[in-house]
C-alpha cells in the first residue's frame, strides 16, 4: 500500500510528495514497531513451555469446545504467523510454529483464531459486517489504484473524465479503509475472548496469561498500524485530488 501510494504521489507532483511523507510518517513509523514488536513477543512466549505440553492446536481445539463452539477443522498452512480463520469454509488454519508448537505464543496465536471462529458461531455481529465488506475491499484494494493513476494520466491530458475517474478510485480506496476499520474492534474482540477461555477454564494460569497477553497485544497493533495508514493515505488523497482544502 505504502509503495504504490509513494508512486501515485510521484505521478502526481512529479517528485515525491514532502506531504504524502508528512501524513504517512506515522502509519510508517508505528506499523515498523509493531512489527518488531510481535516478532520480538512471539520468540519471547516460545520460550515458555505450554501447559501440559499441549500444541497450539490442541488449544484451538480446547478454547473452541470450552466455548460450546462447533468442532472444526483445523489444518496446518504454510508461512510464518499466516494464521487465520477461514469463515467461508469453516476451516481454522495455523502455521507451521503455531500448530505444532508446544509453547505459550503458539497458545495465544491459536487461541485468538479460535476465538475468531467463536465469534462467527455466535453471530458477532462486527464480524457479518466485516464478512461483507470483504468482496468490495478486495477489489477496491487492487482496482482503486489503478482508477487513480489512470485518473491521474487523464488529468494531466486536460481531459475532464479523469477527475470523476479519480473520485471513483478514492470512493474505492475507502472501501479498503471501512474495512480496517471495522477489522480493529473484531481483533481485539477475538484477543479478548480467546484470553477469557483460556483463563476461566484454567488452560492456563494467571502467570501465563500475562506472556499470552504480550503477544497478542503486540499482533493487535500491526491492525492498529495498517488502519491508520489506510485512513491516512485516504486523507493524503482526499487532499490533493481537492475535496479536503490544503489548508
């Protein structure tokens, strides 16, 4: 995102944007850290062995049946911390160190994804709407730039299509921000349920909770970044297209 916003500026002005920087600065700055961040907690919680000596699977699977949710599959995927839950097929997936972990960051990692799937069980309804926003956040994250660079190249023709062509890709683009938006409360929501289980049905102590805790708060803030460089790339086009005065 940060990359083909740079080129737009760079399309735009014909150099790089002091403001484009100025604005993005922030969303830059915060989502490094936090990067650093949830590597750094992760490989912390690694060293801590699980209770029991359980798996980060064996966790998903024990929140999932603590929370009375349905049984699902749960499926190893390749990549690095590419954990998710599939709402589609019903399918939790783990990566590689998180589902044959036997450790308290593969434990808090697993058990977030199962809280994912305990809010689909329960009708969250934060999760419906973010559910479907996908389908036009996907497109509008692929298509919206290629509406404003060829909004751009028609601008800089003198034609008057390319600024309703350049609106279209902002509306677009927001679709992309309505859905980091609505993503943030859904994380932390799953954050919260999957430490509750954890706790309440002693999987784990209060102790380990506090190492559980590190690591999920430092994933939840790569959210925290990725929503606040969408609204702020928003903002940076919003400014130079003209609907937000300079000033």
């Amino acid at each position: 995102m940060i990359f083909a916003a740079s080129l737009l500026a760079y399309l735009m002005f014909g150099m790089f944007d002091p403001l484009y920087f100025l604005l993005l600065a922030p969303g830059l700055l915060l989502g490094m850290w936090a990067q650093w961040r949830v590597s750094s907690a992760f490989h912390e919680g690694q060293r801590y062995r699980s209770p029991g000596g359980m798996t980060g699977a064996d966790a998903a699977r024990a929140v999932l049946r603590a929370a009375g949710a349905p049984d699902l599959p749960i499926e190893p995927v390749e990549g690095v911390l590419t954990d998710h839950y599939d709402p589609t097929h019903k399918v939790l997936r783990l990566s590689p160190a998180v589902y044959h972990g036997r450790n308290l960051a593969a434990i808090g990692v697993a058990a977030h994804e199962a809280g994912h799937a305990i809010q689909d069980a329960t009708r969250y309804p934060l999760l419906v709407v973010r559910n479907a926003i996908v389908p036009m956040a996907s497109i509008g994250s692929n298509l919206s730039w290629l509406l404003i660079l060829v909004g751009i190249v028609l601008m800089s023709a003198g034609m008057l299509l390319g600024k309703w062509v350049l609106f279209a890709g902002i509306i677009l683009f927001g679709t992309v921000v309505l859905f980091q938006i609505v993503n943030l409360p859904v994380e932390f929501d799953a954050s919260r349920r999957a430490r509750m289980v954890l706790l309440n049905h002693g999987l784990v102590t209060e102790q380990e909770d506090v190492v559980v805790g590190k690591v999920l708060n430092a994933a939840a803030m790569t959210y925290v970044a990725a929503t606040l460089t969408a609204i702020l790339t928003l903002l940076y086009f919003l400014i130079r297209s003209g609907v937000l005065d300079r000033r």
